[in-house]
C-alpha cells in the first residue's frame, strides 16, 4: 500500500494503533507531513468566525510562526510540549474520526495530488516556513481590522494543505496569496 495519501495514512494509524492513542502518535505518523495539520489547525480557528474574536488572531499567528520556525530549522517533526503531546484519545474515537473524514479527505486527494514536489522539500520548505512566519506574524496588526487576519490565514491554510498533500502547486498558491497579506498589511500601516 502507498503511503503516498493522507488517507493510506490514516487507514495506517488505525490499523497500527489499539487503546489510547497519543497525539504525539498521530503526528509521528504522519511524518515530515505532521506540519501540515499542526499549521491547518489554527489557521482554520483564524479564518473561520472565531477569528474575530479579539486577541484569536494574535495567539494564531504566534503559534503559527512557532510551528514554521520548527519547519525553518529542519525539524523533522514537529516539537510539542509534552501536555499535548501525551494527550490521548481512544481508539474509538480516532476511528469514528477517521471515518467520518474519510470522505473528505478522499475528494480532496482526487484533486490535490503530489507536483512540483521540490516545493514541499528541503531547502525550499525551508523558505517557505520562513516567508508563512512573517506573514503568520502579520495576523497580529492586521486584528484591527475585522476578519483581515482572515487573509493571511487562508494563505497559511492553503499553504498547509500543499504540504499535507505533498503539491507543490497548492503551496505555491498559498505563497501567493501571502503576497496579497502584504498588500493588504501596507494599506492597514
């Protein structure tokens, strides 16, 4: 079986995983991929509703740019400070979890499919880790404006979901739209 799919992944954490399972299991599974979800996560808590709440984008952004600097430095996986890590579920629920995603998640591999596949290596994820940071960052002035922080969120999402699925094409997407963050930050200055 290739483990080449997020869902060949999961189908692969279930059947490797009985009782409890640790978060700190899910994201070694996932491997040099378990960036990915830990950036999806809160960029979606900014993008979504919740990001107009006051002091959400900041506390975002700033979790944000610590998971990229991890990424920047070459960390393999990403760090996470044993409170979460040793948080655990069981595997009932990973299971329900898992098929109630399953859907989804094969849709969203119909679509995105491994390309331009130098983009979610090193050196150039490196790069791009450094460049979502700064921009992650900019969550912070652009909170000001109601549901700016919106925007550099969507970038890193789509960013997020590029490495997740290892294409180089959605990633380059979200670099891109990082680049309207700035615009969008030089106006609010």
């Amino acid at each position: 079986m290739s483990k080449n799919k997020v869902s060949d992944i999961m189908d692969d954490l279930l059947d490797k995983t009985t009782g409890e399972v640790s978060v700190g299991d899910v994201v070694n599974k996932f491997e040099s991929r378990g960036f990915g979800p830990l950036l999806l996560l809160p960029a979606l808590i900014a993008l979504l509703p919740t990001g107009a709440i006051p002091g959400v984008p900041s506390i975002c952004g700033v979790t944000l740019c610590i998971i990229c600097l991890q990424m920047a430095v070459g960390d393999e996986h990403p760090w996470l400070p044993a409170v979460l890590k040793n948080r655990s579920l069981s595997h009932a629920k990973l299971e329900s979890a898992v098929e109630k995603s399953r859907p989804y998640v094969v849709k969203a591999e119909k679509i995105l499919t491994p390309r331009l596949t130098g983009l979610t290596q090193s050196p150039a994820s490196r790069f791009v880790a450094v460049y979502c940071a700064l921009f992650a960052l900019s969550m912070i002035p652009l909170e000001v404006v109601p549901f700016a922080a919106a925007v550099p969120a969507f970038s890193i999402t789509l960013t997020a979901v590029g490495m997740m699925s290892k294409d180089g094409a959605v990633l380059l997407a979200g670099i891109l739209c990082q680049a309207a963050t700035g615009m969008l930050l030089l106006q609010v200055l």
